[in-house]
C-alpha cells in the first residue's frame, strides 16, 4: 500500500466549499532532476480564487491541489540532483494550475531548478509568501517597465499581498513611490514600507493627486493591481511615454485615447503563462528572481507581512478571508511545525 498525505483538494468549481481535506497517495519523484519537499507552509494568492470559482488551466489525471506558493524541507532528491540534498529548507512556486499538484499538501514535487535554499533567518511562512509575489514584482517593476532612481511610481492597493512587495522594490531601486490606500492604518502601512505619498483612493481623485505630487509632470511608471475601471482612469496621471504594468489584462483605452496620444508603453504581466506552456527555461529564471528576493529578505532590506496564518484544515476560512480582500500583506497556511 503506498503512503498516504493530507491533502485539499478541488471538488467542481464555486466558493470555498468546494475544496475538501482528504488522504491521498504520496506524490513520487517522477524525472531524475526533480526533488519531494515535506511542506511546512504555503501561501494564498488571488489566482487560488480564480481557480477555485472557473477550474484549473490544465486537466490532470489526478485529484486538483490548488496553491502555487511553498516552502519546506526537502526529503528526497531524484539521482540527478546536486544542488540540494534530503534535509534542506527550500520554497517554491509551483503547481496549483491543474497539472501537477500544488502546494494544499503535506508534500510536493518540484523540479530541483525551481527551488530556492531558505536561509535559517527566514521562518518558513515568510519564505512560503515570497515566491509569486517576488517573481511578479521584479518581473513587472524591474524587467518589464525598468524603474530607476528618482522616478516618480504609483502602486494600486499598495497594501495589499502583491502591492506590499512594489513599494518597496520600487523604493529599492530609488524610486519615489505613491500607493493607492484604503484606510489610515494602511497608509501608515505603505509609508512604513517606504511610500511618500499615499493616496486615499475612496475620498480623493487619485489621478488630480498624483498630477499634483509630480508638479503636473505625470508619473513615470504605474502598477495596476486592480482592473480595468482603474487602470483606464491611471492613463490620465501618467507622463508621456510613461510605462503602466498590469496584472489584471489589458483593457481598451479610454473615450479620449490617451494611451495612444501619451504614447504609454502598456505591459502585460502574467507570471503563470511559464508554468501553463511549459516554458522551463523560463520557470527556472523566475526560481532566480525567487532567490534575489530571498537575498534581500535575509539581509534584512525586504519584509513579507504576513496578514493571517491559517492551518490547513481551516482551508475553507483561509479562501474566504482571501475572496473578502482588504488584508495587509498575505495569507499563509501552517501545514507542519
């Protein structure tokens, strides 16, 4: 009889009901290069809701495990493998797409190429929230729009579990970084992060206050973490030959084709599109944003804000606390000690 692991998995599509704890086979090391890692913790992320409610990308022969983010300890290493061993503390993003099983489980299989050593000052729920968002910031602030010192930079819901991260890797490269924000507490929050300008996006016009910080000019880059409605309206603050990154698609321009007029670069961001066609190469360079990140963390210049810690079996709380947003920082799952 194989060995058995906790798991939860997907039953159909629809709200936090449908995912379900149960004992499953152990997953076994596949390819020579791959490595099993005994989960401590995982993390949530807004694409967990997404397939939740529509379904995974991928149609696997097994049970759906939803989650992409993991951290642990590896227990075993297929033959090929030199660059970890049985007993190294590892995270990771992988799986949780349909396909290979995510990160919902006492184990994981994860090619070797895409995990990342946890250093021993790094706690295992802090390296578990590190992996996706780390890799779409520096995907989307670093590579694709190229902020640099001095430049002006607006973070929608910059105290959110992704927008947390972009003040403050804006603020690395010497940006000057404004957030979007809720409530007072939150706009402690993103200053605290290293924000110099929040903008109260319920009671104020945040393009007319952005103008304003940057004495009309425009910004240089935004982050749109939100949507359409918002990302459209981000179109006026902007300089011309401004940069937007969205993580929410890409929408039409606006009645007054500003886009077009400002001659905006407009970048898609989406950070999954490797592991959904396969694309190793480029999962295994995403695995190296993970390990700068990791650096910055241990060094002490990057801080992950754990919102809420959930154990696995309050699975159902943990993804309706997800789907009611409003959280600083992210969502982490305890799955071991």
């Amino acid at each position: 009889m194989s060995a058995r692991m906790k798991a939860i998995v997907l039953d159909g599509t629809g709200g936090p009901e449908v995912l379900r704890a149960t004992q499953i086979a152990m997953p076994a090391l596949r390819r020579d290069t791959d490595v099993l890692v005994r989960l401590k913790a995982a993390a949530l992320n807004p694409a967990d809701s997404w397939f939740r409610s529509l379904g995974p990308y991928i149609k696997g022969k097994g049970p759906c495990i939803l989650g992409h983010d993991g951290a642990g300890v590896v227990e075993a290493v297929g033959k090929a493998v030199k660059s970890v061993k049985p007993g190294d503390a590892v995270c990771f993003c992988n799986g949780g797409i349909g396909g290979d099983p995510g990160t919902y489980a006492e184990f994981a299989v994860v090619p070797a190429s895409q995990v990342v050593a946890k250093p021993d000052s790094v706690d295992f729920a802090t390296a578990a929230a590190l992996p996706l968002v780390s890799i779409t910031i520096l995907e989307s602030l670093y590579e694709r729009a190229g902020v640099t010192a001095g430049e002006h930079v607006l973070i929608h819901a910059g105290a959110g579990g992704t927008g947390h991260m972009a003040v403050q890797l804006a603020k690395l490269r010497g940006a000057r970084v404004a957030a979007t924000v809720s409530t007072d507490e939150k706009a402690q929050f993103v200053r605290d992060l290293g924000a110099e300008k929040p903008i109260f996006y319920r009671k104020e016009d945040f393009v007319a206050v952005a103008r304003a910080w940057t004495d009309d000019r425009g910004l240089d880059v935004a982050l749109d973490n939100v949507g359409a409605e918002a990302m459209q309206k981000t179109f006026r603050a902007m300089a011309p030959y401004g940069r937007i990154v969205t993580l929410m698609g890409t929408p039409a321009d606006d009645a007054d084709t500003t886009a077009y007029v400002q001659n905006l670069s407009i970048h898609n961001v989406m950070m999954l599109t490797p592991m959904i066609l396969g694309m190793q190469a480029r999962l295994d360079a995403q695995a190296r944003l993970v390990g700068q990140a990791m650096d910055l963390v241990a060094a002490g210049k990057l801080r992950v804000a754990i919102a809420e810690r959930f154990d696995l079996a309050e699975i159902g709380a943990a993804h309706a606390r997800l789907d009611a947003g409003g959280t600083m920082g992210k969502i982490v799952i305890r799955i071991a000690d």
